[in-house]
C-alpha cells in the first residue's frame, strides 16, 4: 500500500501505535479442518466478518479456553464437533478505530457430525489449491499457507476498517500456547520467539 493510499487518521494511528504492551479487548479462535486436499470454511453470516468467508470460530466466554471456544463455535456455526486438535499459530489485530482482539488459530484433522448451515453461518468446503483468499480478510492469505503446512506463526495486524495496513509474521518452532490454557495465564506475555 502506497502512503497516499492511507487516510490521515490512519496515518496518525500507524504513527503513534505500538505492540509494546498492547492488550486485547476481546479474544476469539479460528478453526481450519483440513482433510482429503480440502479445507472447510464457512461463510459468516453476522458479527465481525460478515458476509466474508473464514474458518468456524468466535469469542472466547469468561474462564473458556481457546481450545473449548474453538469447540464450541463449530458447534454453534456449523453444527460440527471438530476431531484431532492442534494449536496452528496466534494473530493480534489492532483496529483504527480503537478495536483490538487476540486470536487462538486451530487446525483440525476431522469432526463428527455433518456441517450444515444455521442463523451463523453456511459451511463451504475448498481445494487447498483454491482456496477464495479474495473473498476472505487480507492478512489470511499471509497466515493460512502456514496453517496448510502446519508451520506455527505468530502474526500482528493493523486494520482500518477492512484494509490491512501493517502486517508482521513470526515463525515459530512450536505454537505459542497450549490447546487448553486460560488466556488468564498468559496476561502481559509476548508471543514466544517473536519481536514484541
């Protein structure tokens, strides 16, 4: 992106943000299930990403773990209970506007039941060759290629709205967080290995 291209509030932003010490408002997950060369997504039908397509997931509840939000969501959206899994990586996102939100990405290898549409959202399944990244977020198409080959990444964005700003993406040797730890126990931490 060109620095014409950013509006002056945006701008002003970019100029005096920072990751040091930054502190989510909200927390959420993402679930990917891979499986036979495909990878199920959904496409949203309300909340932060409507009408864009991602993976199941949503904000985490008071004292729920990344890894039973995770379950949770594919239950609600798409009425699945996903099978095999494993952290993949975290993505921090600091909004303009003042809205921020800390992300627990999961893969997953199967799930029982059958996905089917509801008031959330309408399942679609993709060829890991063409997965539709121009109808998803930017910054997916930096980070799910890394989910694909299941190299863990810790990644931070900044967003105006829905335009990708900044973008910086660690690889990790293992994934940053446990499936089953409380957000509560790593308050304050750094992505491990990564530049705060």
């Amino acid at each position: 992106m060109t620095e014409g291209a950013i509006s002056p509030e945006a701008r002003g932003f970019l100029q005096a943000f920072s990751w040091d010490g930054w502190t989510p408002e909200e927390r959420a997950t993402l679930l990917f299930v891979v499986r036979d060369g495909r990878i199920l997504l959904i496409e949203k039908h309300r909340g932060l990403g409507q009408g864009k397509v991602n993976g199941p997931g949503g904000r985490l509840e008071p004292g729920e773990t990344p890894r039973a939000a995770a379950v949770r969501e594919a239950e609600e959206e798409i009425r699945i209970r996903p099978t095999g899994i494993r952290p993949a990586g975290e993505l921090r996102f600091q909004f303009v506007d003042g809205y921020s939100i800390h992300v627990y990405v999961f893969r997953a290898h199967g799930f029982a039941g059958e996905p089917e549409s509801t008031v959330e959202a309408t399942p679609l399944w993709a060829d890991l060759d063409s997965i539709p990244y121009e109808r998803m977020w930017e910054d997916d198409a930096i980070w799910l290629p890394l989910l694909l080959r299941e190299q863990p990444f810790a990644g931070r964005f900044v967003f105006d709205g829905e335009r990708m700003l900044t973008n910086e993406v660690d690889l990790l040797a293992s994934p940053a967080f446990a499936p089953g730890e409380t957000p509560a126990a790593r308050e304050g931490e750094v992505f491990a290995g990564s530049r705060p």
